[in-house]
C-alpha cells in the first residue's frame, strides 16, 4: 500500500514539474516579429492611446449634452408633509394652527427661444473639441510608431554588430591560438603574445556592450509592444548596398504632405478653431434670452373640510326698530361639512400656467466684456501656438532632409573605409607572418578593420531609418 502510494505521490511530482515547463517555455516563447507587427501590437496595447480614446468618448458625450440643451426641460416636484403649529394650509392659503397633513405637486417645463445663438455656438464647439481629441489619439499613435521603428532599427543594427563581433572574437581568439604556437615554438615573443590577447579583451568587451545595447532595445521593444515574456526574432530588412540610395524628390511638395499629415499641426489647427469659436460663444452673452415656460399642479390638505348643507336652528337678533324697540330677526342655519376626499381635492384644486420670460442683460460688472476679450486673447496666443508647430515641423523635415543626405554620405564613405582597411588588413597580415611588422602595428590595422566593420553596419541602418522616417513624414506606413 505504501509502495503504491509512492507511485502516485511520484507522479504527481513528474505532472507537477512538467506543467512548470510547460508554463516556462508558454513564459519565454519565441515569436517571428516584423516590425509591422510589432507596431500592430503597441497599438493595440498601449494604454496611452486607450487613456486618448477614453477622452474622445468622454468628448462624444460632452457634445451629445450640447446638443440636447436645445431640447425643453421637463420636471415634476410631489411633496408631502405633516405640520404642527401655525403653519400655512396650501390648499387654502390660509394660516391654520393645528396638526396638519399636506400634499402638493406640480410640473414644469421650459424652452429656451433664443439666447443669442450660445447653444448653437457651444454645439460647434464641442465639435470641434471631438476632433482635437481624435487628432490627440492620432499623434499618440504616431509617437508610438516612431518610438517602435526606432527601437526595432536599433535592435537590428546591434544584433548584427554582435553577430560581427563574434565572428571577429572568433579570428581573435583564432589569432592568439597560432601565436601561442609559435611563441611555444620561440618564434614569437611575449609582447607579441600579450597584444593579441589584449585584443581578444578588446573585442570581448565590445561584444559586452554590444549585448548590453541589444538587451536594451530588446527591452524597450518589450515595454512598448506590451510583450514582456516573449523573446523576439526579429526580421531583417534587405540592406544590401546597392540598393540603398536615396532618390531625389521635390522638397516643396514633400513638406506641404508632411504638414497636413503632421498631429502636432493638427492639434494646433483645431485648438485655432476652438478658440475662434470661444469668442462667437463668448460674445452670444451679450443677447437677451426669451424662454417659454408651462407649469401645472395641484394640492390636498386632510385641514380642510367639504360643504355638504345646512339647516336651521333659529332665529339671530340682529337689530331693533326705532321708536318700537321691537327686534329684528333673522334665521339662523347650521352647516355641514364632512372629509374632502384626496381625489376630489386634486381635481378641484387643479391649476395650469404657460407664459413668456425676458431676460436682458443690463450691465453684469462688466463680465461679458473681460470675457470676450479674454477669448480673444487666447485665440491670439492659439495662432502662436499654431505657428510655432509648423515652423517647428519645417525645421525637423528640413533636419531629416539633411540628415538623410549626411546618412548616405556616411554610409558611401563607411563602404570605402571598409574595403580600404580590408586591404591594409590583407597586407598586414602577410608582413606580420612574415616578421615584417610587431604585433602592436598589426593589433591597431585588425582594430580598424573591425571598428570598419561595425561602422558600416550602424552607417546601413541609419541610413535605412532616415529614408523610412521621410516616407513616414509623408503619410506613409512604416514598413521593412
């Protein structure tokens, strides 16, 4: 029996652990991700754009509201209430001074004719308010997608410097191994030795930064794309030289694409428009306001009675006859009253009202004025602001131009050190096997060389990044 519980027990630790594995490999699975996709995926998650998205909604409803302070108000007011003392009998208007149950209700209703087109005003400018809000979600997303391609742009020049790297600590350490040989063999001598192994060092510390700058933009990517367990493969772009040239374009046309594609611009155009219409809302206070309104009601009060009838009960004195004395006489009657009932009471007691109302400002310390002119003012400052991102804008495109040119440049002049250090490399090598150059002199040609080499990569991907960055500019998606 024990041994059979063993069993279990054992296999219950084998599920155990493999559920743990399976977690684990779910945990750091790798996904194949373009940068399309990893775009896709930052737009999807990131909260920053459903935090935008929230105040567009937040937008819609603050221009349904406008729209729907056109429509008239309805509204009801019942009440009940149990008065002791002197209190005021509704129902009579009459001051009473006993225990008294009252009831009163009424509705009413009102409808705005004209207010000097201020609801109209405020209609549009909740329109226009929705738009800059949409237009904010616009340039949260732009943001994102440019801080995705470049952290992807980033990620792809470190792993192929890496990769490089590599391969250059392998013919490093190649180096030292042959080195080694012939200084065993007396061939060489220990300085020799001790220069190829501090340039094994040198690239093994530049693999370390190089991996370093990797696991950085790895991360970043991770963060933005809302994606932290799994590890990416990134895909890679054709950077073959011969196909990466610029073409020339037409500066004048491309910028006036990138303005009307740019979010800051176009934030700063309908905040423009906002604040133009502030000042037509700002000014409708000026206007009188004619409203018509409506109301009915009725009451009950358990204080008051209803007349039923009466009778006699005899006569009252109510003079005499001059001279005679004699009493002048008149009946005198009884009245009845019993309950008035609570429906009868609302029937009875019912009343209606409907009438037209004028207000006209007469002079409000002068707050319609200090108003206006203060939607002046920031309109004046919104055309600033306005300004200001075109002129900005203006000067980023022209930087980009310039650093697009700057980039071929670089890359051109990256592919002629290249080949050059390549050919010093070839020679180098043959005088240093042939005893004609030290070490140290052979070490700096091998560290240029492959400083060449990781020069040309960034230089490719730089010169990649500025090229996508001016189609981007211009409306255009941001693909490899």
């Amino acid at each position: 029996m024990s041994c059979h519980n063993g069993i279990i027990s054992a296999l219950k630790s084998v599920f155990l652990i493999c559920c743990l594995l399976m977690a684990s490999l779910r945990g750091f699975a790798q996904y194949n991700l373009p940068l399309t996709d990893a775009i896709d995926s930052a737009l999807k998650r990131s909260l920053l754009i459903k935090q935008a998205e929230n105040n567009v909604a937040l937008a819609i409803e603050d221009l349904k509201q406008a729209r729907y302070n056109k429509l008239p108000s309805f509204a009801a007011s019942p009440q009940a209430s149990i008065n002791w003392g002197r209190s005021l009998d509704v129902s009579t208007y009459s001051f009473i001074n006993q225990r008294v149950s009252l009831i009163n209700g009424s509705i009413s209703t009102q409808f705005t004719l004209f207010q000097g087109g201020q609801l109209r005003q405020q209609v549009l400018e909740n329109k226009l308010i929705l738009e800059a809000g949409k237009s904010a979600v616009t340039k949260v997303k732009y943001d994102l997608i440019l801080n995705v391609a470049t952290t992807y742009t980033s990620a792809l020049a470190s792993e192929d410097m890496l990769q490089t790297a590599k391969q250059q600590l392998r013919l490093a350490q190649l180096t030292e191994e042959n080195v080694r040989k012939s200084f065993d063999a007396g061939n060489k001598s220990e300085a020799d030795l001790a220069q190829v192994q501090a340039q094994v060092i040198k690239v093994e510390l530049n693999i370390a930064d190089l991996q370093n700058q990797l696991d950085v933009a790895l991360l970043t990517l991770r963060q933005l794309t809302e994606m932290p367990n799994v590890t990416f493969l990134l895909s890679r772009p054709d950077t073959a030289l011969s196909k990466l040239k610029s073409t020339s374009v037409d500066s004048v046309i491309l910028i006036r694409k990138a303005i009307e594609n740019n979010p800051d611009i176009n934030i700063a155009r309908r905040n423009l428009a906002i604040r133009q219409q502030r000042i037509k809302r700002a000014k409708s206070a000026y206007y009188p306001t004619v409203s018509l309104f409506g109301s009915a009601g009725t009451n009950y009060s358990d204080a008051r009675t209803l007349l039923t009838g009466s009778r006699q009960t005899g006569f009252d004195t109510i003079g005499t006859v001059n001279g005679t004395n004699q009493s002048v006489l008149t009946p005198a009657y009884r009245n009845n009253y019993s309950g008035y009932p609570l429906i009868r009471q609302f029937a009875d007691n019912f009343y209606q009202s409907v009438g037209v109302s004028l207000q006209i400002p007469i002079f409000s310390k002068l707050s319609n004025r200090i108003n206006v002119t203060k939607a002046k003012l920031a309109y004046i400052d919104a055309q600033f602001v306005e300004q200001l991102a075109v002129s900005n804008f203006i000067k980023i495109f022209n930087q980009a131009i310039t650093d697009i040119k700057f980039a071929e440049k670089r890359l051109r002049a990256s592919e002629k050190n290249l080949k050059a250090t390549e050919k010093v490399l070839l020679v180098s090598d043959k005088r240093y096997k042939a005893g004609l150059i030290g070490a140290i002199e052979y070490n700096t040609v091998l560290s240029d060389f492959n400083q060449a080499q990781l020069d040309l990569i960034q230089a490719k991907y730089v010169f990649l990044f500025r090229l996508k960055i001016i189609d981007y500019y211009s409306g255009n998606m941001l693909a490899f």
